[in-house]
C-alpha cells in the first residue's frame, strides 16, 4: 500500500463527529444523582486548574466547553470521578488532565455508570478482545473518555466487527484504525461509515479493499461529508488532474479546496505552468515552498486564496470549507505552520 501524509490530528475528527453515536448514555450519566449538588464556580475553577492541573488557561476552556461542571460539587462530584479516571481507569495524573482537558464532561459522568464500563472496556474488551493491551486501551480512554459511556455490546463490539469484517481490516486493522483516531467509535455505521466505504469503493473507483486501505491511512476523512467535502473535491481534482486516478487523489480531500487546491491550480495556470505538478506534489507544498516553486509572491498568492474563498463563500455556501489551508490556513498563517509539518 502507498504510503500517505499523516493525517490531522484526531482533535479534528472528534470536533466533528462527535455525539454521533452512543451519546444517549453519557446525557443519561450526566444527570444522575450521585452527589450532584449545585457547586461553587469559584471553588470548580481552583480545582480545575490547580488540583486537576489544567492550569488556568485549561480550565477556564474547560468550563467554557462544559458549562455544567460550575454547578458541580467539587467534593460531591468533581474530585471523586478525577480520581476514578486517575486510579480507576490507570489514566494517571497526566492522563486525567489530559482527558479532561479534551472532554471535560467526563467529569460530569456518574462514577456507578462509568465504573464497572471501564473494568469491562480496559480488561475484557478493549486491551484483550481488541488486543490493545492494558496500555493501549489507557491511551485510547486518554484520548477519547467519551468511550466510557459508549455500550459494549449495543455499540462498541458491532462497530468493531463492521470494522473487521465488512470494511475488511481484520482484528490488526481495526485495532490500528481505532489506536490512531478513536473518535472513529463514536461514529454511526448506517449513517457515516458504510457510505464512506460505498463512496469510495464505487463511484470513486478504488474497491473493497484500496477503500479499507484509504480509510485506513485518512480516518479523518470520516468526518468528512460526502456531498459537501468529499465529492466536490474529488470532481476538481478530477477536472483538473484527469490522467491521475480518482482513487489515488481522493486523500487530498484532507485539504482546503478554497483555501488551497483551487487556488494553487489558478496561479498554475494564470503562470502557464498547468501539469507542472502532480495533484499530491502541488497539494503538499507549503505555500512559501509553492511561491517560490512556480514563481510567485506571498501576496499573489494570499490574495489568490483570499478571492477563491469568497467565491466559494457566495457560490458555493454548501461545501465544507475544513481542511488543510482553510480557515486562513493558505495564507501567511498557513505558511508559517506548514512549515513545522514538513
């Protein structure tokens, strides 16, 4: 299998996938009586920030993101599941802050739910049935607590058979899959992942399994809508790069197509240089290396992003404009961090 640009972190997904799929149990936690009484905002901010050492930063993105932790008893309710996810769920200090920080309506959770869910998850599910090991299943609840409130049975076990048998990456694959981006756990089958796999297996044109192997090497692109993001991307590309197989182009649906695919293929072509790239070559260059590579300045070329976004902005309102480059990601801003990802 070719080798592929790492893909962005799984942050991104989880932003965009979230409560997807086997949210009901965490809204039912959340509300559970066991010593929730009305909490001093005061007293949630110190213990946030010092006792859970999100620091004050984190913890005041953290009661940003959850509001109910401020109506949360520190004693009653915070500092208990703190030490659950520390001891508990083996997250250690680090780990805890680490998942809090991401989630922080983990600590919203009641410990009777959540409880014999990660004894059942670490040591029966996922680090021996997944094969993760101890380890590994602490690193994916670091990562992804949100896992804690998901059903073994009426969500976890089929997603990852799905993951196993239809999509065809084995017990080795599913593990790698869900290890690099467990945000894939909270996603519907029926709704996001079966028709991603038809999607490119069909009409993309890669088959049963160079969909699994794509998939496998972008999760990200998951996240990602068919009609808004993937398709529209792809029938550029196509337009644009048509003697590279669809298949072997559809990845660089992780970019920007405003922000940076379009862009890029105008100032090519404005600078008589149209198949001077291939469409991966042209999509991995960071914007300084693409200025100077075609011969155009930083302003040109910011300015060039800027009109396709507002194009894209007043004809095309639909389409997703996350990715790589977007988001002001294809101008200065962008160069300075492509820079560090090379």
């Amino acid at each position: 299998m070719a080798r592929w640009p790492r893909p962005p972190p799984a942050g991104l997904l989880v932003a965009r996938v979230g409560g997807q799929d086997g949210g009901g149990e965490l809204a039912a936690a959340g509300r559970e009586g066991d010593g929730d009484a009305m909490g001093d905002g005061d007293a949630v901010f110190r213990f946030l920030a010092e006792e859970a050492g999100l620091g004050r930063a984190g913890a005041l993105k953290a009661m940003d993101r959850y509001a109910p932790l401020r109506n949360y008893s520190v004693e009653g309710k915070l500092a208990p599941n703190r030490k659950f996810l520390v001891e508990g769920a083996g997250l250690g200090k680090e780990g805890a802050a680490v998942a809090i920080t991401g989630h922080p309506e983990v600590l919203g959770y009641s410990k009777k739910n959540i409880a014999p869910k990660v004894r059942y998850l670490v040591v029966r599910y996922l680090a021996e049935d997944l094969g993760l090991g101890r380890a590994g299943a602490t690193k994916l609840i670091t990562r992804f607590p949100s896992v804690l409130g998901f059903s073994v049975d009426d969500n976890l076990a089929p997603k990852v058979r799905y993951l196993e048998e239809e999509l065809g990456l084995g017990r080795d694959g599913a593990a790698k899959l869900i290890t690099q981006c467990p945000p894939v756990l909270g996603l519907s089958v029926e709704d996001n992942i079966a028709p991603k796999l038809r999607f490119l297996a069909e009409e993309v044109g890669a088959g049963r399994e160079g969909a699994a192997d794509i998939i496998l090497a972008h999760s990200t692109m998951l996240g990602y809508s068919i009609e808004r993001k993937l398709r529209p991307t792809l029938r550029f590309l196509v337009e644009n790069f048509p003697h590279t197989p669809a298949a072997k182009m559809v990845w660089l649906s992780v970019y920007s197509l405003a922000g940076r695919l379009v862009p890029r293929v105008r100032l090519l072509q404005k600078h008589d240089q149209t198949g001077r790239f291939a469409a991966s070559s042209m999509a991995v260059l960071t914007p300084a290396d693409f200025c100077e590579k075609v011969g155009v300045t930083m302003d040109e070329y910011d300015a060039e992003v800027a009109a396709c976004k507002m194009e894209y902005a007043e004809k095309h309102p639909s389409l997703e404009a996350g990715g790589r480059g977007g988001g002001g990601g294809g101008g200065r801003n962008g160069r300075r961090r492509g820079r560090g990802r090379r």
